[in-house]
C-alpha cells in the first residue's frame, strides 16, 4: 500500500497514519520498527539475489526511515495515552458548560485571535455552538479513528473551500481550540495536557494545511470568489487535451469536485453558463477535434434534471451547443448535425424512460423549450421510430371499445337478441383484457419504485407513473365501470330485474330509472370525452385543448363565486316566501334564480313582491352584468398569453405521450431502436471532413437559416503547432499583441 503512493507523499502519509493504529491494535510499538525494517530489507534482498546491489540497500534505508519516523510520531501518541487523556479532558469539558456556552467562548477567542476571520461565521450561535462542538469530536478522531477522519475531512475540505477559509487559518483555529480547553477545563488542563493537544493539532493541521492548499488553485479560487475573468484566464492555461477534464472534475484531497456543479449548484450563473458554452464549442486544430460533449454528459449523469431545476434558463444554451448549421448550401439543402446521443438516452443506462432527457423536459421543463431545434428532433426520432405507431395502437383499441359500446348499449340498450347480446358481451370482454393490462403495468410500477405526486382532491400523494396522467387514471376507471354495465346486463342474466317482452325486448316500467342507466349513461359520457385524446394527434387540437385546460382554473374560481351568490339571493327569496315557486325549498328557489339569469324562466318567476324583486335585480346585475362580463375579459385575456405558449405545449403532450409509449417497449426493442440511431458513426462537416460522433445528420431546407437558431459553421479552426499539451490561443492574449500595433497606427503624426 505504501509503495503505491511512493510518489505521493501526502497520501502515502494519511495511509501510514490509518495503517499505525491497526498495527498498534495488534501489539507493534515504536521498538519493534527497527526489526520489521531489518527483516523487510532481508526478504527483498534474499528474493532479489544476484540483482541486489549495495546502492539498493541505501535507498531501501533512506525510504523505511522516512516510513518509520511517521509511524513512531503516531506510535508515540499511542504508547503514551495522549489518546484516552484528550478524550477525558474533552468529555469533562462538555459536562462542565452547556453546548452554547461552549460554543460562545471558542468563537469570543477566536475574534481574540484571529478577528479577521470572523466574517466567515453567518449562522445563529446556536448552530456555531454546535459547529465547533462537532470540529473538535472530528479532531478527536484523527487519534481514535484515523481512517473515518480522512473519510470526513474530504467532503469538510470542500465545503470550507467554497466558504473561502484559506490554509493560513488553521493556524489561529487551532489556538483557538487550545485556548478555549484551557479555559473550560482550568487548573486539570495541567503541562501533559497541553503537550497532549499540542500534538494532536499539530499534526491535525498539517493534513488541514495540504488539504486546504491543495484546493487552491486559480480555478478553485476563481470560482469560490464567483470571478468569472479569473476563471476565463486560469483555464487559458490548461492544456487543450485537458481543458474538458478540468471543466467537469478536479482532485482535491482525493475529492473529485466539478466546477460545473459548483457554479450551477451555487447559483453562479456566469460561469455556469460559460462553462457550458466552452464545453459545447467545437475546436480544430491540424490534428483533430475538440468537443467537450460527451465528458460533460459522462461526468455529470442526470446534468438536464439538474439544470431544469436549478438553473433552467441555462437550457437553451445547453441546447445551441448540440447542433451545427452548415454555411453552405447544396442543391437546397443545408447540413444539420444534432449531437443527441446523450439525450436520447442509452436504454441500459436509462431503465426507467421517466429519468431520460425527454422524461425530465416533459415533468420540469417549460413548454417553450419544445420548440428548440435539438428537442424537435430528439421528439421526432422517437416519436416517428415507435411512439406513433404504438399509439395508434392503442386508441385503435380504445376506439373499437367506444364503437362497440354506444352501438351495443345506446343504440341497442332494450335488445336482447343475439346479435346486441355478443356486442355487449364483447366490450365487457375487451374491458377485462384492458383492465388487466393496465393493472399489469400499474402493479410493475409499484414494485419498481416508480411513483410520482399527483394531487388527489387537494391532497398531494404518491401514485403510479401510469395513474398520474389524467387520461389513464379516467380509462382505468372506464373499463372498471364498463365490466360492471356488462355483467350486469338483464338480457344475459334476467335475475337483475327487467322482464322481456316480445321480439326479444325489454320492457321498461315508466318512469324507470335503474342504477345500472345511470351508471351506462354515465359511462357514455365518460368514453366520449375520453376520445378527445385520439385528438391531440393534432398539434392545433391539442394546443386548443391546452389553452381550455389551462382557462378552466379562471371558469371555476368564477363560477364558484356565482354559485356562492345564487345560493345566498336563493334563501333570502325562500325566506321572504316569493311567489313563483321561490318559497317551496331553497333548492327550487336557487333554480329559479338561475332560469331567470338565463332567460328561461316561467313568466310567474318574475312577479315577485318589492322586497323580492329588488334582491332578484341585485342578483342579475350581480352576476349576469359583472361577473359573467369579468370572466369573459379574463378568458380573452388568458387565452391571448396562453396562444404563445400553445405550441410548445402540444409538442411537450406529444412528448409526454412517446415517454409513455417507450415505458412499455421491451428493453430489447429499444436497443433496437438506440442501435438503429447510428451514433457512433462520426457526423461529416464537410465530404471527407468528419467531425466527432454522437448525433445524426439531417438535410433541412436553406429556409433553415432564417431560423433565429441558426449559426452557420460554429467550428473554431485553429492553426500553427497542435499538440495537446499546448493551450488554446486566448483571445486575450492576441488582443494584447494587436493594442501596441493598433496604438501606432492612430498615434498623431508630430512635425
């Protein structure tokens, strides 16, 4: 294990300090290293044999002594109790003052010490209190439990970086902490506990320092002080071949950090967007391409989610980085390159199809985002490679059902032949094949953990992917009510209650209304709606079905105000006893009010005594002249903001619709599909001029380029030297060359 790090010193140092404490646990002290050493030295030389040289020895010596002085430091330590003498003095401490207290005298020495750094420490007491509480149990561990230490100073290191605490301050922390146990613990915190604590922090703070200053390079610090100028000029001097690399991960302290992540988590918008662009931007230099793509989509799995939540305006940016236009145009047709490989999702990486790029755009993407180019085409490869076909499929099936239905119990409700009774018999039949599919699928979801909130009577709750969406939530209810119209139907089982009649009919009591006419009528109108959504096939339907659903909110909060009004003229008219049947019920007289508002009222309901009359006035005006006139400006006025944004709503509904669509596709089908995309193959900018893989190309009409996304040739082409160790030229650096030239040129003539 050492020897791995023989080139690290730092690490190999943590190791050995990890590896002391399970050596001492077995029996090893400080006298027994010089043996282990002598023996290590004998084994390599006797396996080594005639290849063992004195030279070798010498060098064998000089490293053990390196190892065996850092392990003696922490055997020291070990040996002499300073382990079981800190952790009394620590757990007196915590007896002796409450957690606040405590808390208040390290950071009162602390702005003692070092009152520079106080402006670091925003949170309420309280929850410092707590903080240096939980640095000290940290500290304490380095000495109990090395290896959980080193697992915790990671993430620690991290987080006190993106504060900005620089590796100076330990120094004045760890005076702090002394200071602050000497304080508390008074005349016990005797000369042996203060060496005790003074080893502990010094080599506590050496691991600190290095961790601390290893994360402070120009990236880093550019993006903890949120300068995006510093960051432009700290990656001018990255390596092209390494450019990527150091936008999407940087080791700090055995830590991988992203300065994507941080900027876009730490809602730094400039460099976030930056970053992106540069990662996005194709460069050329003689040898070959540069494009930061895929190491930005393979190191930050789940970017698209992330971004739509944290930072969504930087979606379309993302975007106009997975295309390129041609400059010219051949026999009318202009080249497009989408780079959608990522976006389209890789079926074994993106099993739930919910969590692909398409799933996350529909559940918390903004509806103008599906008018972008990229996502266009991304929606129409899936759309037209199986979300089309298996749709068609099934509102095939769904509209037989409907077919069938209204034939066999509308038009042939009260018909008991042959011919009525199969076709009912029927749709019960299709119902139970639909029910126990949708149940199929509604169970696999649950097992598989796939849910999503939906609001249930204002109620939010967790259901399955399937039931979140209205339309099969209403056909799952649908085919339940079909199966029950079906199975009870009088002319298959006449125990039910109707008698037949002759010819095979029924006979109906008069005035009969049976639960069961209720529940088909009811089942009717269910189906019928549902068919509206064989139309969304249309985007203008579909867009207009949106703007209703979206207007409905405005009708309801309105029409509930007009109900709340009706109900209050109806009982002030029932109990001054109007004539014209106002004072039979308050029911009668609320449907009074509302035959009178809509013109269709009995001429006896308008010959109401003074009182009455004056209360009816109020209530037309109230509600026929205001309210009904307020709702018609609120719709025109909503459907006017809806109109921009319809489009992009028609097209996420077809989205939403082909994620759908994929869920049920069998995972070898959908390789299938991922194969038959060709991403692998490389996309030519030019004949004979490929350029990186991972997208497909398509020959779009010049009327392309009047398209405000349309860039023509976004290739930067570099020329001179191309090794990849050299950075790319900045444009910094080139305006610097050019200012002295440009000075002289308009630099005044003198005579």
């Amino acid at each position: 294990i050492v020897m791995d790090f023989l080139w690290e010193p730092e690490q190999m140092n943590e190791r050995l300090v990890c590896m002391t404490k399970c050596f001492f646990e077995l029996g090893v002290r400080q006298l027994h290293l010089e043996t282990i050493g002598n023996a290590i030295c004998f084994s390599i030389e006797r396996a080594l044999a005639d290849q063992w040289q004195p030279v070798m020895k010498d060098a064998w010596q000089w490293f053990w002594k390196m190892i065996s002085d850092a392990m003696a430091a922490a055997l020291d330590v070990l040996e002499s109790g300073d382990v079981e003498l800190i952790r009394a003095g620590w757990e007196e401490a915590k007896e002796s003052r409450p957690s606040e207290e405590l808390g208040d005298i390290f950071f009162k020495e602390l702005a003692r010490i070092a009152p520079h750094v106080t402006h670091l420490f925003k949170r309420p007491k309280r929850i410092q209190a707590l903080q240096f509480i939980n640095v000290v149990e940290m500290l304490l561990c380095f000495n109990e439990d090395p290896e959980q230490f080193f697992v915790d100073l990671k993430p620690l290191t991290i987080r006190h970086i993106k504060y900005g605490v620089k590796a100076d301050y330990a120094r004045a922390f760890g005076m702090t902490v002394l200071n602050g146990i000497s304080q508390v613990l008074g005349d016990k915190f005797d000369e042996r506990s203060k060496k005790a604590w003074g080893r502990l922090w010094t080599r506590v703070s050496s691991c600190v320092t290095r961790a601390l200053n290893v994360g402070s390079n120009l990236v880093i610090v550019s993006l903890v002080q949120d300068d995006i100028d510093n960051f432009i000029e700290a990656m001018d001097c990255v390596p092209r071949g390494e450019r990527f690399e150091t936008l999407t991960k940087i080791d700090v302290n055995g830590e991988v950090v992203s300065p994507l992540d941080w900027s876009v988590m730490g809602g730094q918008a400039t460099i976030a967007m930056w970053v992106i662009d540069d990662l996005c931007a194709i460069r050329a230099d003689r040898n070959t391409y540069y494009y930061g793509r895929e190491t930005m989509f393979e190191t930050h799995p789940g970017l698209v989610a992330k971004i739509c939540r944290q930072m969504p305006h930087l979606v379309d940016s993302l975007l106009n980085g997975l295309m390129w236009h041609a400059s010219m145009v051949v026999d009318t047709r202009v080249r497009v390159n989408y780079y959608v490989r990522e976006l389209y999702g890789v079926p074994a990486e993106t099993v739930d199809t919910w969590t692909s790029t398409l799933g996350v755009l529909v559940q918390h993407g903004d509806p103008a985002i599906f008018n972008h180019p990229v996502v266009e085409m991304l929606l129409h490869m899936k759309w037209s490679r199986f979300g089309l076909i298996l749709y068609l499929t099934i509102q095939v099936w769904y509209t037989i059902m409907l077919g069938l239905f209204t034939y066999g119990f509308a038009q042939l409700s009260d018909d008991c032949s042959t011919v009525a009774t199969t076709i009912r018999q029927t749709v019960g039949g299709m119902s139970a094949v639909t029910l126990a599919v949708q149940t199929a699928v509604v169970g696999g979801q649950s097992h598989r953990g796939q849910f999503q909130a939906s609001r249930l009577l204002g109620v939010k709750v967790k259901v399955p992917r399937f039931l979140a969406n209205p339309w099969n939530s209403a056909r799952f209810l649908s085919s339940m009510m079909l199966i029950v119209v079906t199975f009870s139907d009088e002319c298959t089982f006449p125990a039910w209650g109707r008698r037949q009649g002759g010819a095979g009919m029924l006979v109906r009591e008069e005035e009969e209304l049976s639960w069961r006419t209720i529940m088909v009528a009811a089942t009717s109108l269910f189906m019928w709606v549902q068919f509206m959504q064989v139309l969304v096939l249309s985007n203008a339907v579909a867009a207009f079905i949106y703007s209703v659903g979206r207007m409905a909110r405005d009708v309801a909060i309105n029409f509930t105000v007009i109900a709340v009004i009706v109900v209050a003229f109806g009982t002030c008219l029932n109990i001054l006893r109007q004539p014209g049947g106002y004072a039979d019920d308050i029911g009668s007289s609320m449907l009074n009010i509302v035959r009178v508002i809509l013109g269709v009222g009995e001429p006896e309901q308008y010959h109401l005594d003074g009182w009455g009359l004056a209360a009816l006035i109020i209530a037309i005006v109230m509600i026929a002249v205001c309210l009904i006139n307020i709702l018609v400006a609120q719709l025109v006025s909503s459907y006017g903001v809806l109109a921009t944004n319809a489009e992009g709503f028609a097209k996420m509904n077809r989205a939403y619709i082909c994620v759908e669509m994929e869920s049920f596709l069998p995972m070898r089908y959908r390789l299938k599909c991922f194969d038959e995309c060709g991403f692998d193959a490389p996309l030519e900018f030019d004949s004979s001029d490929e350029g990186p893989s991972g997208g497909i190309q398509v020959l779009c009409p010049s009327s392309i380029r009047t398209h405000p996304k349309y860039v023509p040739d976004r290739v930067i082409r570099f020329t001179g030297d191309a090794s990849p160790m050299d950075p790319w030229p900045s444009n910094k650096v080139e305006d610097e060359e050019d200012a002295p030239n440009i000075l002289k040129d308009e630099a005044p003539a003198v005579d």
